[in-house]
C-alpha cells in the first residue's frame, strides 16, 4: 500500500520551501500526482527520486575532480 505525503510534509522531508516545491511540480521535476485539487507524492517515489538525483550529483562532482 502506498503511503501518501503532502505537499507539506515533502517541504519539511527536504527542508525546502512550499513555494519551490509547487515550482518543481509545476516543472515536473519532482514526482508527485493530483488528487482532485490536492498535490500529492508517494513516499516510495520520493525517496528513490532522492537516491537517484544524489547518486547524480555525486557523480557530476566526482567528474569536476576528476576534470580539475
């Protein structure tokens, strides 16, 4: 069963502002789905969105050492 976070509970998750979490939605670069009017995001979804853009970052910063 999936367990649903609100818009909310991702901004403290991140510790990021609402205004920028509506902004990723908006660009479609945080997974979530709409419940009527509701923004909602599924926990499992987020947390593999958070492995995979820090196992990104990870690797773009191992490749600027790499190139410095």
């Amino acid at each position: 069963m999936s367990i649903y976070l609100t818009t909310q509970q991702v901004s403290k998750l991140l510790n990021i502002s609402m205004p920028t979490i509506y902004r990723w939605v908006k660009e479609r670069k945080i997974p979530h789905v709409r419940r009527g009017h509701r923004i909602l995001f599924i926990e499992n979804q987020i947390n593999e969105w958070l492995n995979v853009t820090n196992t990104f970052q990870e690797e773009s910063f191992i490749h600027q050492l790499k190139r410095a």
